[in-house]
C-alpha cells in the first residue's frame, strides 16, 4: 500500500528563515505548526516530508551537521506536542557554485520529492506540497503533486506571477491552520 503525503518547504513555511539559519537554538516555528502536523497525521495519516533547498552549505554558511541538528531541534519541539516529521530531504548544492549532476535535487526541480516517493511509498497524485515560493509551486507541478502557496506576507505579485503563468496553487493560505484546513478537507475525496 501506498502512504499519502505532505511535503513542507522549510524556511518561511515552517520556521521563520533569518537568512541561512545556522543555530539550532535560533529555530522558531509558525504559529500552528506543531498542532498541525500533529493533525494530519492523526486525521489522515499523511507522512510528513520535508524538501528544502539549502545551497547555505555549498556557500560555506552552514554545515551539513548544523542542518541536521536544525532538522533534530524541529523535531524536538514537535515531540512536545507528540508528532513528528517522518523525513527531511534537503539540496545542498546551486548552480553558482556546483555542476549540473549536482543541482538537480534542487527545487523546482521534482528530485526529493521523487525520491522520498521511492523510498517512503509514497502515493504522488493524493499528496501535497506547501511552500512560499514560485520555485515550491513549479517544484510540486513537476512532481505531480498538489501545490499550495503559503503566502504569510499576502504578497499579491507572487500570486498573480503564478496565475500569469499558468501555474496556479490549488490553494493559497496566509497562516498554517489555513493550509491544515484545506488539505484535511481536500483529502476526503481522496481516501479511498
Ligand atoms: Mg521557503
């Protein structure tokens, strides 16, 4: 049997990005983070997945330790609220520094979540991915997945880019619960 998902863009979707985040003690979530999790896994049983872009490390900013140990602090703070991310998939790499062979984890393009689909079982067409970006939204188009745009800034430019180009998000949420809300309800046409 195949296991549904929700991938989650990291920085500004989850946890507030300071730019090239580099201190585990620094981690702070959005409101509704933990508590949402907690309930789409509970509701649905989705896997939470997370793909991220971290091109910080080839820039030399940030070690792949430190970002595992961001990656653990996330999960630390969900474990008090019992739930937890099942997997963190991340590109370290970006076409200013690293070769082609290497960027192609990077978002848009659909690498992570292609993988996370092998090595989780994960059934593409009846899961998600939540991001702030263009390049989230393309990401999930090319993987086949459903986009939605978390815009906690209500950046109207970026919406209409999206729309402009024919990649509109399945829906677009200005806070967390928003986005919880819509894929629960969403997903119950999708449970069979
Ligand atoms: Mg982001």
């Amino acid at each position: 049997m195949l296991y549904r998902a929700v991938f989650f863009d990291r920085d500004d979707t989850l946890n507030i990005d300071p730019g090239y985040l580099n201190d585990p003690s620094e981690v702070k979530l959005f409101p509704g983070v933990p508590e949402g999790i907690a309930n789409l896994k509970a509701v649905c049983d989705f896997k939470i997945v997370v793909v991220s872009n971290q091109s910080g490390i080839t820039r030399g900013l940030v070690s792949n330790n430190t970002v595992d140990l961001i990656h653990n602090r996330i999960n630390e703070i969900l474990s008090e609220f019992n739930t937890s991310i099942d997997a963190f998939y991340y590109c370290p790499y970006h076409p200013d520094y690293d070769p082609p062979e290497k960027t192609i984890c990077r978002k848009p393009s659909p690498y992570m979540i292609v993988q996370a689909a092998e090595e989780l079982k994960l059934d593409l067409k009846k899961s998600y991915l939540v991001g702030d970006k263009y390049s989230d939204i393309e990401c999930a188009i090319n993987a086949g997945v459903k986009p939605i745009l978390i815009n906690y800034n209500q950046d109207k430019d970026l919406i209409n880019l999206l729309k402009k180009d024919g990649k509109t998000p399945n829906f677009v949420a200005s806070n967390f619960n928003a986005v919880v809300n819509f894929i629960i309800s969403d997903s119950l046409g999708d449970s069979n």
